[in-house]
C-alpha cells in the first residue's frame, strides 16, 4: 500500500502525467479493499 500511495504523489507532482486507473493490476492491492 505504501508504494501505491508513493506512486500516486509522485503522479500528482508530474502536471503532464494523470493517474486515470489500475486496469491492469488486478490483485496487485491487496488488504481492507483489496481489488
């Protein structure tokens, strides 16, 4: 979980990239809200 959030601020700090979804990555989360 730690570097998924790590992922998303590096994402918001770069104004040409998106985070549009994680299709693609399915159980890739895992825990309370596992995908």
């Amino acid at each position: 979980e730690e570097q998924v959030l790590a992922l998303a601020d590096a994402v918001l700090a770069q104004p040409a990239l998106a985070l549009t979804g994680i299709e693609g990555y399915e159980g890739v989360i895992h825990g309370d809200h596992a995908i």
